[in-house]
C-alpha cells in the first residue's frame, strides 16, 4: 500500500514538473533561434514592445513586402494565428492569397501560443 501511494506521488511531481517547464521554456526558445526579446533585430524583428504594436514598425530593416505595408495591430487574435501559422496568417491579413512572410511557421496553436503572448505581453 505504501509502496503504491509512492508511486502516486512521483509520478503526480513528474508529470507536473514537465507541464511546467515544457510550456514556458520550450515556446520562448524556439523563437530565440531568430528574434531577441530585446529591441535589437536579429533573422527577424526584436519583440520587445511587440504586443499592441503596428506589424513591420519596430525598424527593422529585412522585412517582407507583407510586413512592410502592414496594417494590422499585433493583439491576441492576430498573434495566436501568427505564432501557430505565420504562412497562412499573413494571407488573412493582407487580404492577398499570394501575400508571403520571411518567418516560417512554427506551430504552436492553441494553449501554446497563448503561453507565448502571456510572454510577449510580460516583456520589458
Ligand atoms: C526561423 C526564424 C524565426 C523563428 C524561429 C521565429 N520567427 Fe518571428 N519572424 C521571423 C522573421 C524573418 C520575421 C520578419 C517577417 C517578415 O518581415 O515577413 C518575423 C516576424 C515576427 C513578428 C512580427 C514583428 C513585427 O514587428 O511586426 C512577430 C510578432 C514574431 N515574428 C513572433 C515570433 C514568435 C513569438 C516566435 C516564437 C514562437 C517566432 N517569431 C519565431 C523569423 C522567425
């Protein structure tokens, strides 16, 4: 009986501790490979500020034609279909099926996404 509870208990730890760093630092890294969460571009645009900015507005000089002439806001609704299809998302924003983005996609829709903007938004 003691040994089953045991059991129980290392695998509860186990299973919370990966949740919580598989959500938070597996997301954030993934974009570390081409942006800084300073102001500073790197492949892409720094993200500090990002959230309630204009899209193509940070001074980065390397954008796309899309980003460029942007005229959306990043909020949550156009980050969480950023983040989890930047391909497709530029398309609906732009309103142009041809429309194209320097940042492939990345994948990580729902729940994960929305750990990135909490992120985005605590930057400072
Ligand atoms: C492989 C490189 C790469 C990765 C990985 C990447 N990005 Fe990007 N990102 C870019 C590039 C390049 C641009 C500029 C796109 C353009 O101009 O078309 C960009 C643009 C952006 C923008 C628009 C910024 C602005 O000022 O308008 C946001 C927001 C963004 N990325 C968020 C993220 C987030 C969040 C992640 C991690 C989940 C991420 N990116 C991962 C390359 C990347």
């Amino acid at each position: 009986m003691k040994k089953v509870l045991m059991i129980a208990a290392t695998s509860a730890f186990l299973v919370s501790g990966f949740v919580a760093t598989e959500a938070v630092a597996g997301a954030e890294k993934k974009c570390k490979a081409c942006h800084n969460f300073s102001a500073k571009g790197k492949v892409g645009p720094g993200l500090l500020g990002v959230f309630g900015r204009k899209a193509g507005t940070s001074g980065f000089k390397k954008h796309s034609k899309a980003l460029k002439n942007a005229d959306w806001v990043w909020d949550e609704e156009h980050l969480r279909a950023w983040i989890c299809n930047s391909k497709k998302a530029v398309k609906e924003f732009t309103g142009n099926p041809k429309a194209k983005t320097k940042m492939p996609p990345q994948k990580l829709c729902g729940e994960k996404g929305d750990e990135v903007i909490a992120f985005l938004k605590n930057l400072k």
